[in-house]
C-alpha cells in the first residue's frame, strides 16, 4: 500500500475529503518522524513499536573495489511488530509456504 492508497481508504473508510484525509497522514507521518528524531520511541498497541538504534562506526569494503571504507556511527529507525498484527497476518494466509514454486497450492 502507497501512501496515495492509505488516504484513499482513509476518504472511503471515514467519509471525509481527500484533502483532510491527507492532512491526517501527513501530520501522523511528521509527528511520528519527529519524535523518532528526538530520540523517542513510539508505540501503537496491537500494532507494533518503533525505537531508535545506535549502530558504532566500523571498517567496511566496497564491493566493487575491495578497497577498505569507514563507515560512520549512525542511528535507524527499527520496527517492531506487535503480537496482534503477527496474528492477524498470519492468519490471513490463502496459500501454504513452499519452497521454490510460485507458493500456489497447484504447483
């Protein structure tokens, strides 16, 4: 789903424009950006939780080169799936995995 998509179902689920609606997404995306720049974590019950990791500077490679790369100290955002929306996924499979077919039960 693309962010164009969620406002739509948003204006067909809520009955509100599509200008509101996209207000809606825009402030939730920056309030949440926001606050994960700060440092903050966010948690939304049954859904999941996002927190800031801090990953130390290492010696990497380039690929192409092999030639050795410093990679700096960064901080990623992380997301953790909540055990409600883990259920309902997995719940909601038509077909089994299998390995290497198309993952249809006619394979």
């Amino acid at each position: 789903m693309t962010k164009s998509e969620l406002i739509e179902a948003i204006t067909t689920r809520g009955e509100i424009t599509k200008a509101r609606a996209e207000l809606v997404v825009n402030c939730v995306f920056d309030t949440m950006t926001e606050a994960l720049q700060r440092g903050e974590g966010i948690e939304i019950r049954g859904f999941g939780s996002f927190t800031v990791r801090p990953y130390k500077a290492y010696t990497g490679r380039n690929p192409r080169t092999g030639q050795a790369v410093e990679v700096p100290a960064k901080n990623l955002p992380f997301f953790k799936v909540g055990k409600e929306l883990r259920e309902i996924v997995n719940n909601s499979r038509d077909f089994p995995i299998t390995t290497g077919g198309t993952g249809r039960n006619d394979d």
